[in-house]
C-alpha cells in the first residue's frame, strides 16, 4: 500500500469499508484511495463502524489501498484505536511495522499536550500582571527592533566594503514608492493645514491688532513642528502600512522563509532597502510640506487679512532663519526610522491568516504614529533645555 504514492494523473479512487467474517473474527477491508479530499465519503461509515459490536477480533486490510495521505492515515488510526478501547483486538494488515507515515501520525496523536492554564490571582493582582505582560511585550519589541537596527548596520557595512552588491535598483524603487507618489497628498495636506493655522493666527490676534504676528507664528511652528510631523504622520498611514502589509504578505506565503533557505538575508533584502528609502525621502518631503505649508499660509493672509506675499515674504524672513527650518527637518531622519523598524518588526510577525495580517498592519500604523508623537516631544524638550 504505497502512503501518498501512485501514478500521477490518475483520478483518485472513492475510499471503501466493508466488514467481513473471516478466521473467527471480523475483517474490515479497505479499499480505493484513503486521501484528504475523498475520506468525506467514507467518514460516516467509519464512525458507523467504531459504535458497532464486533466482536473481540478485529483486522483492518488496507492491502487494497491505492493511495493515502495524512487525512486517511489519520481516520484509520482512529478508528482501530477506538475499537481497541472497546476492548477488542486490532490487527493492521497490509501496512509495514515502519510505515513512516503511521509512525508520525501515532507520535501526533501520542504526543502529550499542555493543559489550557486558568487565569490565576485575585482582582488585586490582575492589574500587576497585566503591566508586568505589557514590559515584556515591549521588551520584546525592542529587542526585534534593535535586531533589524543591527542586522541593517551589519548588512550596511558589508555593502561599503564590497563584500555585498548594493542593490541601488531596490532603493530607488522604494523611493519612487515612498516619497515621489507621495508628494501631491504631502503638498495638498500641508497646504491646507498652513492655510487653517493661518486663518485662525489671525482670527485671534486681530482682538489684540497684531493680524502681521501670524507671519512669525506659521513660520515658527510650520517649520519647526507641524511641517514635519504631519509628514511623518502621512508616511506612517501610507508607506508604514504598505511595508507592513507586503512583508506580511509574504510571511504569509512562506516567501520570507524561502528567502532564508536560499541563503538570503530578509532583512538584507526585504528591509534595508525601504529603511533606506525612507530616510532619504522623509525629510525631502517635510522640505516640500513646510514650503507648502507657508505658501498656504500666504494666500491665507493675503485674501483674509490683506497682507501681500512682498510682506509677508519680508515678515518671515526677519522671524526665522536657517536653524528654525533645520531644527525641524533633523528630525525626519529620527522619525523615517522608527515608522520603517516598527512597520518592518510588524510584518515579520503576521501569521498565517488574513486575520493577523490586518491586525499588525493596524499595530504597525499605530504604534508609528504614537512614537513619532514621542520623538517630536523629546526633540521640543530637547530644544528648550539647550535654549533654543
């Protein structure tokens, strides 16, 4: 009986059991092809034949067996196994004592599995265990985000040295992906969001006659925070997702573990490349949404309040200077690599299911728009402890 075996292109044969008496005892013979896709057929009288009486000798034939898969295997194991604790016994013919199939199908169902543990401790012990779960979980997400930071470096290093090809083709791909598609919702986001920052400046500070000092404050914060937190934000919900999603997908279809059977590094090849990407475009981008964002702001004061773009360009270059627009695009750097490690970390931990690929894409978008929240703040603590 050839386990999975047979001609190939030949239509399966409907599995059969038909019981007959032989020798004392009852014999069972099977027949046909016992494989996962036709045992349905057979499955109810399989279950018929276990809460029959048959008697205290039982031999299962499966000499007649074309083919059989894990499924068959596994329904024929069953069905002796049940007939045995109903104190009969059962002879296996036709297979060999060590049919490698069996033998892994019997150390599966003999395997001991753990016992569901209940939820332990008081109602005043819950919220402890709760928070120690919550550090280790965070451990362990640092430590995956700190063994993408480390393999990158690593693969980094052997590109300069030669030792590895650099695959420009991959980077600028990515680059195209991320930041040049990217650019009209990056510049119309801004644009309007400099308009509103503007319109409301102004609405305030006419109360007090000062509608010029709103020049001074889109400048400021355009450039020094909205400019480029909106821009990390948009590149978190856009690109983040995406890389979560691509890499998932193929985790989901094993592509990531072929990768590493042919000797390839994923994150060499799936993760470098858009960390890369994303360093280089995040901060070209929060260039673009800062010049958007003022120029809304211009039309914004010169249709609401009148004042002209010679003004408000005069006004704007006596409020800021080089340091403001640099104080805020040092940071993309800082933000385009959490949203790649968070979004990347996210990917390689989709399971199998289409369930878990959307939850870790919902995680990842999350998590990198909280973090680059937390960035921006510690820069503006940052900022204000060195006086600047």
């Amino acid at each position: 009986m050839p386990a999975g075996g047979g001609r190939a292109g030949r239509r399966p044969a409907a599995p059969t059991l038909t019981a007959e008496k032989a020798d004392g005892g009852i014999v069972l013979q099977l027949a046909g092809d016992w494989l996962a896709r036709t045992v349905g057929s057979v499955e109810k009288t399989v279950n018929d034949t276990r809460e029959a009486e048959l008697g205290r000798a039982i031999a299962i034939d499966a000499s007649g067996v074309g083919k059989m898969d894990t499924a068959g295997v596994l329904l024929v194991e069953s069905l002796a196994r049940a007939l045995g604790e109903k104190g009969a016994e059962v002879e296996l013919r036709g297979v060999a004592d060590d049919n490698a199939l069996f033998k892994a199908v019997r150390a599966a169902i003999d395997r001991e599995r753990p016992e569901p543990k209940g939820r332990e401790g008081s109602l005043l012990t819950v919220p402890f265990e709760m928070v120690g779960r919550g550090m280790y979980a965070i451990k362990d997400e640092i430590v995956l985000g700190l063994n993408i930071v480390g393999a990158s470096i690593y693969g980094a290093g052997r590109r300069v040295t030669g030792q590895t090809q650099v695959r420009l083709a991959a980077i600028v791909n990515q680059m195209d992906r991320m930041g040049v598609r990217a650019t009209p919702i990056i510049a119309l986001m801004s644009f309007l969001v400099g308009g509103i920052i503007a319109q409301q400046g102004a609405f305030q500070l006419r109360n007090f006659g000062a509608e010029i000092f709103v020049v001074d404050l889109i400048g400021i914060l355009q450039l020094r925070e909205v400019g480029v937190l909106i821009t990390a934000i948009m590149i978190a919900g856009r690109s983040g997702s995406a890389i979560t999603a691509e890499i998932g997908s193929m985790k989901m279809r094993e592509e990531v573990d072929a990768l590493t059977v042919i000797g390839l590094n994923p994150i060499g090849v799936l993760i470098f490349p858009r960390l890369v990407a994303l360093t280089i475009v995040l901060p070209l981008l929060a260039f673009i949404a800062d010049i958007a964002g003022i120029a809304g702001a211009m039309v914004t004061t010169w249709t609401y309040i009148g004042i002209p773009p010679a003004a408000f360009i005069q006004r704007l270059h006596e409020s800021i200077d080089v340091g403001t627009v640099f104080a805020g695009l040092i940071k993309a750097p800082f933000m385009a690599i959490i949203i790649g490690i968070v979004a990347s970390s996210e990917g390689m931990k989709v399971g199998g299911s289409a369930e878990s690929l959307g939850l870790h894409v919902t995680a990842a978008v999350v998590k990198s728009i909280f973090l680059v929240i937390v960035v921006d703040g510690f820069f503006a603590i940052f900022y204000a402890s060195i006086g600047y």
